[in-house]
C-alpha cells in the first residue's frame, strides 16, 4: 500500500529514542521536550515554543489563555480538519464558520469582512453579533493543506474589530508569508505532530508564540498547573497536555530531516504539476505570490473525483477526499455558517487528496500519475 502521507523515520529517531529508554527519561520531563521546543523556536523565529501532546490540545490551550468562555465565538473557515472546531467546542464557545476561496481553498476575507461590517458592531471594545448580542472574540485562520491566505490582511481585519488571532498551522510547517513563518502572525500558532503531518512524534503538538506570559502560562497549564515543586499545590484547573520525552526524542529527530523533507514536497508537487496540469480538467490550489507553502499534502481538483479516487484506492494508492465541510457534520449543523454560495461544498465535490509521502519513489509518483491518467 502506497501510504497517503506517511511517516518517513530515516535519521536519528532511533538513537534519540533508544536514548530515552536507556536512560529512563521516557515521561514528561526530559532534555528532548526542551530541544524539540528550542529547535521548533528557532525553525520558525518564534520566541517561545510549548510541546504538547496533540495539535487539538495545543489550540485547545490557546483558546482557555485567551480567556474563550461559554457564548463566546471564534471565527474559523468551514473548510478544515475537524479538530478546529471541536477545539472551541471544549470551552463551549461556538465558532462562526466562514466560506472559504473557491481557489486557495483559505477563509474568503472578502466574505469575512462583509460578514463584520454587516453583522457585527464594536461595544465597549468587544465585536459583537448584532442578532444576539454574544461576544466575538477571536479569530482562527487554517492554513490549509500548508497554503496561506493574505496575511497582511486577516490582521488589519482583526485590528479593525478586535480580534484576537489564534493561528491553526497544524498543517503549515514550513509555510512561509512575505518570508515569516506560518503560526507566527497571530498572538498564538499551533503544531501537529500526527503521523499523516510532514513531521510526526506519532501524535503531538506545538504552541508558539512571541508572548512570554502566555508561553509561561502554557507550559503551567498543560502541565497540570502545578504551583509548588514539593507539595502538591495547583492554582488553576490544569490539564494533563504535555508531550513526553519519547515523542519529543522523535520529533528531533524529524526536525533534522525537515529541510530535506521540505524539498522532497517541493520535487513531488512538481512533478505531479507538470504531469496532469493539462489532463482533463485537473486543477491544483492556487498559491498567491507572498505564500510559499510546505506542499504538505498535494491535492487535485476534478469533475472525476470519484473515479480518481476509487481507481486510486483499488491500486492500493491511498487516496482522499477533502474533509466534509463542517456545517454539515451534525454537531455543528446549527452554528452559524456564512457563505454566498458553498464554495466549501463545490470544493469538498472535487478535490481528492494524492499520494506524497516524503520517502515515495519517483517511479512511484510515475505510476500514480499513469493511473490517474487511466481516468481521461
Ligand atoms: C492535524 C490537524 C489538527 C489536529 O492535530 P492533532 O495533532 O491530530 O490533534 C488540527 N487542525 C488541522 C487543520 C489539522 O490538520
């Protein structure tokens, strides 16, 4: 089986590993955690960096630091993977979901916009939706499949109406917009170490950011807010949200193959451009000038998205559809979709995710190009 998007172990992830069991540092503390956050810091130009034990968990934290409570809403695009959602959820917030561009596939900031001069007005500070008088409180911008939207935008927009950005670059190691990494525009960014993501602890997160309070308050927090390093004295309600040693041996370890996994993206979207830019009605996600993405998961837009994907998948070329767009997953049917004309539906028709692990051969990638090809 030719994996979607699979791990690729090929460095010193062993020797780190092994290092850990040898030693018996394989919990929560460690000098990996410290390293694989220290490395993370330094790749992206962040100044703090926080390891936790999962993406989901990571935006889970950022939203309770930036005091998201029940009633609250958090603008996200309807476009993304659901742990998004599900992470306002957990403070009982609802998010607003915003269509997303028919072509970048990122939130529409035209739609955005529209939505915040027309339904909202600014009270003692806050954005407020007018039709309820509930507080907006911050924004999540998704940096899907690693590409990015305008940036320089989405901040001016935030400015305007008080939002604060809590980036979700789950997907966006490596990302780049004007050259400054993704996860680093907001007041917070995220991480996900998942095996499918371009790097993997087996399962795990990161919190960046340049705020030292909240990166201080993070680490507290996910560490069971612990507030006495004798007794066992806690000030807050913590969580249980670390990374541990093990994982985060790993993730240095893949932190070292990151350049050359990077390239290995690059060569792979290329080579899939070149060869089915002309087939069919074969599309890719388009890119503006200041984005340069991590091409974390290669992914083609098609009338033929079902033949694809099951001649695909009967070859044992793991392919998938995009996400189903989260107003129509029945726990959030009832939050507030805002849209023109569900070019999130018109989206998650057609595109279908391609083989492009980073340890896939190039006669491998020839041949999932020749069965895509059986299609037209
Ligand atoms: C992977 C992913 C997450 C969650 O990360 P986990 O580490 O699996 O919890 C969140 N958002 C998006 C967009 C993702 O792709």
């Amino acid at each position: 089986m030719l994996l979607l998007s699979g791990p690729n172990i090929s460095g010193n992830e062993w020797k780190y590993v092994k290092d850990c069991l040898d030693t018996g540092w394989v919990s929560s503390v460690g000098a990996y955690v410290e390293k694989f956050e220290k490395m993370t810091a330094e790749f992206t130009g962040a100044k703090f960096a926080v390891a936790t034990s999962s993406g989901t968990t990571a935006l889970h934290i950022c939203l309770i630091l930036n005091d998201i409570q029940r009633d609250d809403y958090v603008i996200a695009p309807n476009v993304t993977f659901v742990a998004s959602i599900n992470a306002i959820k957990y403070t009982n917030a609802d998010p607003i979901l915003i269509d997303v561009d028919e072509h970048t596939w990122q939130m529409d900031l035209d739609l955005l916009e529209k939505f915040l001069s027309g339904e909202t007005e600014i009270k003692n500070g806050n954005s407020i939706y007018k039709k309820d008088g509930r507080k907006i409180k911050a924004i999540m911008p998704v940096h899907v499949l690693g590409n990015m939207c305008d940036m320089g935008r989405l901040l001016h927009i935030s400015k305007k109406y008080n939002l604060i950005v809590i980036e979700d670059a789950t997907e966006a190691l490596g990302s780049y917009y004007k050259n400054k990494h993704a996860g680093t525009f907001g007041l917070m960014g995220t991480f996900s170490y998942n095996g499918n993501k371009i790097i993997t602890t087996g399962g795990g997160g990161m919190i960046i950011t340049d705020n030292e309070a909240l990166a201080k308050k993070a680490k507290h927090v996910t560490t069971q807010a612990k507030s006495d390093p004798f007794e066992y004295m806690h000030d807050e309600i913590g969580y249980n949200y670390r990374l541990v040693n093990t994982a985060a041996a790993m993730g240095v370890g893949q932190m070292e193959l990151l350049p050359e996994f990077l390239k290995r993206k690059r060569e792979i979207i290329a080579f899939y451009k070149k060869e089915m830019e002309a087939v069919g009605d074969i599309s890719f996600q388009k890119i503006d000038d200041d984005v340069n993405p991590n091409w974390w998961l290669p992914t083609i837009m098609t009338e033929k998205q079902k033949q694809v994907l099951k001649i695909l998948n009967e070859n044992k070329m793991q392919s998938r559809p995009f996400w189903v767009p989260m107003n129509k997953l029945p726990m959030f049917k009832n939050n507030l979709y805002y849209t023109k004309d569900d070019r999130s539906d018109y989206i998650y028709q057609k595109c279908l995710s391609i083989p492009c692990s980073t340890n896939i051969t190039d006669d491998q990638l020839a041949s999932v190009v020749l069965k895509i090809k059986e299609v037209y």
